[in-house]
C-alpha cells in the first residue's frame, strides 16, 4: 500500500482530542499507511533568512510530523500579504479588501519552493501526496520541477471565484496554471467546478475533455467537487463529555427565561457578521414580542488582527452591539452577548446544544462546519433551527435548514421570527433530514471519496 503524505499550511497531531474532525479524519488515513503530514510550525524567526527554515521531525504513533520554521520576511510576504492579504479576500468575492502589492507573490513563490525543497527529501516513489488550500497552490508544480513523480491531489478549502473576479489576481495566469502539476484537484462545490471551468475556457487555451476533465500545458487534469464534512460520531462524543454537558447546564440555568440566537466564528469580513447584528436589530423592531425574551450571543475568535481589514470589523462590531444594548437592553436583560474570545471545542456542542436557533449566515463560505457541527449537537427530541445563508457551501447539502440572503437583512429578521416560532414537529423533521445527510456525506465519507478518486486517475 503506498504512503498518504498530507501537505497543508498548518499541521495538528492526531492523536489529541483538541483536534477537529479533520486532523482526526487525515489523521486515521495516515495511520494506515505510516504516513506523513507536512507543513509549517507555526514559528516565526526574527531575523531569520528567507527562503530558509529548519525542518522538525516527530513521530504521532504511525504518523510522521514534519514542520518548517519561517522567517518574519516569508512569513510577512506568504502567509500574511499574498496568502490572506490576496489570495483570501479575491477567493472571497472582496476584491475591495485586497492588498494588490506585486511585492508579495515572490515570498508566495520562494516559501513553496522552500517547502518542495524539503518535503522531496522526506519522499518515498511510491507516495499519494495529497495538497491542502490557497497557501500551497503551487507546491505540485515546484515538486514537478524537482522531479518527482508521485501521484498529487489538491483541495481547496474556501470558495473558488467567478473568472473576471479570479483575474484580479496577479500573476492568476501562473497560479491557475500550476494547478495542472496535480492529477486530481477537488473544491467543495459544484458552483467552484463551474468556475474554474469557465475560467479554463476563457483565459487558458485548454481542451475540455469532459464534465471533469480538461486538458492544456502538456497535462491533463481531473477537476471534481468534494463537499467536505464532520466527524459527527466524534462531534457527538466530545457533547457526553463532561465540559460540553456543564456548558449546556450552564447556559440553561443562566438563560432559562430566554430563547438564545447562536452565532460562532472567528472574526472575518466572510462571515457577514455585521449584516447579522443588523437582521437581529431588525427582528427586535419588527417583532417587539422577542424583547425580553431573545438574546444573541455570537461568538468571534480572534483572527489577523494585525490586518487593518480585521481592526474595522472589530470597532464595527463593537459599535453595533453598544448600540443594540443601549437601544433595547433593560437592567435585567442584554439582547446580544458578544463574545470576543476562543471557546474550547470540548463546550461547543454543550453551547450549541443549548440554542433555539445557530446563524450562520456568512457572505461567502467554502463550506462552513458550524452548520454540521450544530445539527450533530442538537437533541433530537426538542431540536434547534439551523438559519443558513445560501452563500455557504453547506447549502447545498443542507436544503432542510432555513436559507437566507445574508445581505438582506429584512428577510433575514423575518426568517429569524419564523425559526423562533417553528413547531416541535417540523424542527424534529427538518433535524432528522439534515442529520441524515451530515452522517452519510460526513468526513470519512470525504476522505475516501477523494483517495479514491485520486487513485482512479491515469497517470504518464
């Protein structure tokens, strides 16, 4: 059986039951085979040269971790400036929001080629390499540069852009065509295949061989959707333990007398986090019965705050919630309850467990876990409301939840009212289907169906 070695920007250790459901999920399938997980260390060296990090090997049972030191000048170009400064806002549909420094795809280019250099002397012939998100998209084509012949997959986990909007990108031309170093690239939705199709027929000289299949730069390449899930029999797992069962006695005894809204993300101009607290405001307005009784707590890790996109967003939040407080609050009752901090994913499904309704209605996702993550969490016998925006990727999985344009806030409030006033019976068949469909297409399900797919491709 050939060795899985797995390539993305940050590693985790399988074996630790902080890890989500996907390190669990990469984690089983190298554990198989005694295979290696690749990526950065997450350390930054003051001081230290470009292009040069040191390589750290450790063992996690049968799995092999190797990571790579960064210096702040890499970590500045790749990871901050083209990576997310870029790569993340375009992918996003924010081009407004885009750093469009030329400065920046050198580091980009010169940290892929760094991580090539080191991951080929840790290559055995016969490796499945399969390549995670934007900040590794070249890494197949350094790799082909270098020689090496191994079966390659890519996934990306955030959305795809329309092809005007990937244009915008500098260099796009190189960074799409790199693309075609793998044998198989998977995104999330059909929507993303579309895209990158379209892209292929308008700016590339490509053949279009089939519905997945294209041709162009001497390669031919399978391109397919592969809607990512969770690990819902873990997810139920961490809800028995004892702190997601204290968080959920907690939050009932403290809220009792309110019906709670449930928002949790980290802090990302994606997330339509302002439009949410809008629709909320909305819905105290339009509907005065809520007063006194619902109450929004929304979640927001922190994230990249030192990019001055995140700064806006936190006093805007800040400044929406001030004001709703201060508008319709009363000495014994806070409509939102924003929190600005990590919560420990052990207490997230007690929190999740005790919510009438999760929004989570970003402006644009990839695919969006919280939305599974709620529905694994719920009691089936008294289930909350799953309001989702139809910009997420779980929509189209999840037609049984309540979908909604985030950017309408009116219709929003209003789909808000209807999930507070949804009846036992429906909330119990909308929760039935939805968990059926995060079961069958859940992170196993995902893995498999891409190594699959991988392994089915032809190869030279």
């Amino acid at each position: 059986m050939s060795r899985l070695v797995v390539v993305s920007n940050r590693i985790a250790d399988p074996r630790k039951t902080a890890s989500g459901g996907l390190a669990v999920a990469l984690g089983q399938a190298l554990e198989a085979t005694g295979g290696l997980w690749f990526g950065w260390s997450g350390k930054v060296v003051e001081g230290g040269t470009p292009g040069e990090g040191e390589l750290r090997l450790q063992n996690a049972g049968k799995v092999q971790l190797a990571t790579v030191d960064l210096s702040k000048e890499d970590h500045d170009s790749y990871y901050l400036g083209y990576s997310n400064g870029v790569l993340w806002p375009v992918f996003h549909y924010r081009l407004d929001l885009a750093d469009f420094d030329a400065g920046y795809i050198g580091g980009y280019r010169r940290v892929n080629q760094m991580f090539a250099h080191k991951l080929k002397a840790l290559l055995k012939p016969d490796d499945i390499i399969w390549v995670h998100d934007y900040h590794m998209i070249p890494l197949a084509a350094e790799l082909r540069a270098m020689g090496c012949k191994q079966r390659m997959g890519f996934f990306l986990h955030i959305p795809l852009p329309p092809p005007l909007m990937l244009a915008a990108v500098p260099e796009h031309d190189w960074l799409m065509r790199s693309l075609f170093a793998y044998d198989l690239v998977g995104f999330q939705s059909e929507a993303d295949v579309n895209h990158f199709a379209r892209y292929v027929g308008t700016e590339t000289s490509a053949d279009i061989l089939g519905e997945h299949e294209f041709r162009a730069f001497g390669k031919t390449l399978q391109v397919q959707s592969f809607p990512i899930g969770i690990d819902v029999d873990e997810f139920i797992e961490v809800g028995k333990g004892r702190e997601s069962q204290e968080m959920y006695e907690q939050m009932r005894s403290e809220y009792s007398r309110r019906r709670l809204l449930l928002g949790v993300e980290r802090l990302d101009y994606s997330k339509g986090l302002p439009q949410r607290l809008k629709a909320f405001r909305q819905l105290l307005q339009a509907y005065p019965e809520n007063m006194g009784s619902a109450t929004l707590i929304q979640i927001a890790s922190p994230s990249r705050e030192s990019v001055d996109a995140y700064g806006a967003l936190l006093q805007e939040l800040e400044s929406l919630c001030g004001a709703i407080n201060g508008n319709f609050g009363e000495l014994d009752w806070m409509p939102v309850r924003y929190i600005h901090r990590n919560v420990a994913r052990k207490r997230l499904p007690g929190l999740y467990r005790a919510a009438s309704v999760a929004l989570v209605t970003p402006l644009r996702d990839g695919m969006n876990l919280v939305a599974k993550e709620f529905v694994a969490a719920q009691d089936p016998d008294d289930p909350g409301v799953l309001v989702l925006s139809r910009f997420a990727g779980a929509a189209a999985q999840m037609r049984d939840a309540l979908l909604v344009n985030p950017y309408d806030t009116t219709r929003t409030a209003e789909t808000m009212q209807r999930a507070l006033q949804m009846p036992l019976e429906e909330r119990q068949r909308r929760h039935k289907a939805l968990l059926e469909g995060i079961r069958k297409e859940d992170v196993h399900w995902w893995r498999q169906r891409f190594l699959a797919a991988l392994a089915a491709v032809p190869t030279a």
